[in-house]
C-alpha cells in the first residue's frame, strides 16, 4: 500500500469517526477546506505515526506545515526518502 | 507615598488621540475609535455608579463599548465569554453580586431569568460623534475587572483584575506606536486578546478583532486588508494560520505567541512565513498575568530570568513548577481559594526544566492536556473508559502533535480475563463511548495496550508530564 493510499484510506475513515463531510479531494485542496479540522488533522497524523513510523514534523523542526493535500502528501512521501 | 489620580480605560483612550484614521474592526464592521469614546459618555451611566455590571455582548465591539462606559464608574466589570455555557450564569452572577446586565442581546447570557435590571450595549453609530466631546463624567473609582479562567471542566473561577494589573505588561516588547494596527485571534475577552485590546486603545492604534464563529480564512482576509501590523495567538491559533490558504493575506511586522507552549518547530514556520516580522513568544495566564516576553526565536526561556528581585515580574521554580510574583497577577479569585502564596506568588502549574542554560515547559502539573487551547483533565476520560468491560484501569496522557499542540491518548490495562483477540472489540467499544459521552477534543487519538500502569506512593496513577 502508497503512502498516497494510506493517507486517503485515513482521511476518510477520520472524517467518518468525526461526523465530517469530505470535499472531493484533490491535491491541491487546501487541507482546512477538505472537511476536516485542525483536530482531525492532528489525529492523522498520529496514526500516521503509529502505522507507518514516520513523523515528518519531529526531525529537526523545520518542516513547514502543509496547505494543500499535495502538500500533505509529499511531506510524508520525502521523509522515506 | 503620594497619590496618582487615576486615570480610567476612557481617558488613557482619548489621551492617545483620536485621529480619524484610527479604527476598530470587527466581523460586523468597522467604527473609529472616537465614536466608541463618545459612545462611552453619558447620564445614563451614573445609575451604574458603583455598582457590579455584568456585561454579555455577542459582538465584540459592542464589549469594548460597554469597557469604555464602565471603567472608573462601576465597581466591578463581570467579563463574560462569548462562549459562556447559560447554565454557568446564576452562578456567576451571584459570586459576582451583579446588580445589572449590559448586553447587545447577543450573547448567550444575555437573558437570564434572575430578574436582574439588562441595559442595552450598542455600538455608537459615526454620526453620533461630536467636537470636541463633552465633559466626561467622573471615572475615579477603582474598577474591578472580573476576568474569567479558560475552560476548565467545571465553572470557570473568576478572578479580579484591575486596569493597572491588565497594562502592567505594555512596556514589554514592541513600543506601541500610533500606526500600530493590533489583532489577535483571541477573543478579547480572554486575557490573551485582553493584552492586545489595551495595546491598540492605550497606545493610540487601531485593532481587526476576531469574532467567534469566524472562520481563519475570513478573519485572515480582514486582518490584511486592515493593515494589520503587530498580531497575536496560541501556537495552535498560528499553526492553522499558516495551513490556511489565506496566510499570505498578512504581513505582520510583530507576530507574538502566548497560551500555549511555543515549540522550536513553530517559531522556525513563523520565522519563515514573515522573514520581516519580530517573532516573540509570552509567558502569561490569566491569574499571573505576562511574565516575560521571549524575542530570541528560541524555544524556553533563558535560566537568567529566575530569581532577580525587583524586576517587573519576579520568577522562581518550586518543585518544578514556575511561580511568578509581579504587580500584574491577579489580585485574587472571587470566590476565594488561593491565588498566591505567602510571599506573594502565583503557583502557575505549569512544569519547566532545565536543559542547556534554558528552561522549557513541559506540560501542565495535574496533567491537564491541552488540545488547540482546549484543555482535557484525563480523569474525566479515564472515568469514561473503565467503565468499560473488560478494561482493568486506564491512564491518559498527552502526546505531542506538531498540529494542535497536545493530543489526547490513552494507555489501557485489560482484565486478565479478557483475550487478546478481543483487544479490537474492546478498543472499539471504548471509542464508542468516549465519542457518546464527551466532545471530539477529548477522545483518545489512540489507545495502546499495556500491561502495568505506574503507581505513585500516593497510591494515584503516576502522571509524568515531561
């Protein structure tokens, strides 16, 4: 499984634990406008932590913080690299 | 000692001038300062002479309003939240003694059943402004401003300020200059947006107020088009600026952190987002009011600034925790309880250490989480989640998250009874009720089996906060 897809497959079940309406999701969706809300994408990317083992925010402090989906994805896609 | 008159919230206002250009903004729209000046004046005010006035406004300008009015002629001014839950009200308003309601019939609270006298707090409409502005009445008396504790579980605690204690802290940081336009996405009623209010008001600015159920984008839109140049928040507050699409809309030349932790990780995306902009992050609560100002981009705050008696506010760490002590504390909770200790210190709660010359925060002493500036006890979790069959006992905790700040999870001890295999059903069950029984902030993150929870001597779960 991509880490596109596992970010997809948790977008959605978040949204469905949190009674939020998902925007048709696309890579340049600015995250806040996708449904979700700043807690929603807080307990993404914990359980992104937890099921694949990366923490792109913890490294040094410097990443910047995603606006777009695009954005979110590639974050976590550069920090396998 | 010799004897200052005092000088009240409406002439320090009026004294800092009243050029035309200068504003005060909210979601509903934009009035110049002097019309909320001549809106503070009147015959009608004397029948509030020392008397406690609670004042619920939906608006926020309708607010400053009612503070212009009251300050230096009522005897106390009961600051009510705009998120005040209505069942808080008799409570608050007997703590308070309140003898009457100002209100623009907005708010939650703006009509309780306890028969209290409400007057109606409107924004002055531009024409009503005349030059010069008539004598004003007498503003001598020490007003007590009643702020209000960030939510907590129960009722918040009110506690009492004063005009002095709330400006004590303007000397620290940027001097505020005339062409200052302030914002913040506190709400002002909160002593966050307290501190930035009696910035643009004393120092002669303008101020983009936020307003609840606003959302970022739109009051990002409005602080840029408004010029906003010094801006305030939590780190949660900025983080969702910055995911926002709409954070390019401003350019502060002063952005400034309070309320929560500020991590490395934020100062470093701020420092990045305005390249122009002084970054500086707070010390400051409600009941200890501002301790110090950080302006160095570094996480913590330098050892050099414990101890040193005589300084505007005076610092020490007791058993970990930071205790301040400074003419901007509060002066007491209304309800009585200990604000400070015998020598005059306030026990923040908050838990420092010591790492390489700096002190760092490191979490709240009861273990209150805080998520994006909401907070959490974890008992009220735990007690949610041992309720649940087959779930021995249960400890709470925050994790870090790079997003709101704090999460909450949770570690779960199972019944020897209860299989392995179960441990999903069990998990689910769990989340289940935590989601029935308590808001989205409050539900585990994650939960993890273990199978041993630390007991302290006092027989109390062990709670860690570093």
């Amino acid at each position: 499984m991509t880490i596109r897809s596992t970010i997809m497959e948790l977008v959605v079940e978040i949204a469905q634990q949190h009674g939020k309406k998902l925007a048709p999701l696309s890579d340049n969706l600015p995250l806040l406008d996708s449904g979700l809300d700043s807690l929603c994408i807080a307990v993404l990317v914990a359980w992104l932590d937890e099921r694949l083992g990366l923490d792109p925010f913890a490294a040094d402090g410097d990443a910047s913080l995603p606006v777009t989906l695009g954005d979110f994805i590639r974050l976590y896609e550069n920090a396998t690299d | 000692m010799q004897r200052t008159e005092r000088r009240s919230l409406w002439h320090l206002t009026v004294a800092a001038g009243l050029a035309p250009g200068r504003f005060m903004e909210d979601a509903q729209g934009r009035v110049g300062v002097a019309a909320l000046a001549a809106g503070a004046i009147g015959p009608s005010l004397e029948k509030l002479r020392g008397q406690s006035v609670l004042v619920a406004c939906g608006r926020p300008l309708a607010f400053v309003q009612a503070l212009l009015r009251l300050d230096g002629v009522a005897a106390r001014i009961v600051i009510c939240p705009p998120d005040l839950a209505p069942a808080f009200l008799p409570a608050v308003i007997a703590e308070a003694r309140a003898d009457a309601i100002m209100t623009d019939g907005a708010a939650p609270a703006a009509h309780p059943a306890a028969g209290l006298p409400v007057l109606a707090c409107h924004v002055a409409p531009e024409l009503a402004v005349k030059h010069p502005l008539p004598a004003d009445q007498d503003r001598g008396a020490e007003t007590e401003w009643i702020l209000f504790t960030s939510g907590t579980s129960g009722r918040p605690k009110l506690v009492v300020h004063t005009l002095s204690s709330l400006t004590g802290p303007l000397d620290d940081g940027p001097a505020a200059s005339k062409d200052a336009v302030w914002s913040t996405f506190y709400d002002v009623r909160r002593y966050g947006g307290m501190q930035i209010l009696l910035r643009a008001l004393v120092g002669g600015g303008s101020m983009v107020l936020s307003q609840a159920g606003e959302a970022a984008a739109a009051f990002l839109g409005r602080a840029g088009a408004g010029g906003v140049t010094h801006m305030s928040g939590t780190p949660s507050h900025w983080r969702r600026a910055l995911m926002s699409a709409a954070a390019d809309q401003i350019s502060p030349r002063y952005v400034r952190l309070s309320g929560e932790i500020a991590d490395q990780a934020i100062l470093n995306n701020l420092a990045a987002a305005f390249p122009a902009a002084a970054i500086a992050h707070a010390f400051a609560s409600t009941e200890a009011g501002v301790a110090f100002e950080i302006g160095d981009g570094l996480a913590g705050f330098p050892a050099a600034l414990i101890g040193r008696p005589g300084s505007k506010a005076e610092l020490r760490v007791k058993n970990g925790s930071l205790h301040i002590r400074s003419a901007r504390t509060a002066s007491r909770y209304l309800g009585g309880g200990d604000l400070k200790d015998a020598e005059g210190f306030v026990d923040t709660g908050d838990m420092v250490a010591l790492r390489g010359g700096r002190y760092h925060f490191a979490g709240r002493r009861e273990g209150v989480i805080n998520v994006g500036g909401q907070k959490v006890h974890p008992e009220e979790v735990e007690a949610v989640i041992n309720q649940q069959p087959g779930v021995r006992m249960a400890q709470v905790r925050a994790q870090p998250s790079p997003i709101t700040g704090s999460l909450v999870v949770a570690d779960i001890v199972l019944e020897p009874s209860a299989g392995p295999e179960s441990l999903a059903d069990i998990k689910a069950a769990i989340l289940a009720a935590c989601r029935a029984a308590l808001p989205a902030h409050k539900v585990p993150a994650l939960l993890r089996a273990v199978t041993s929870l630390d007991i302290a001597e006092s027989g109390k779960l062990a709670r860690r906060y570093a």
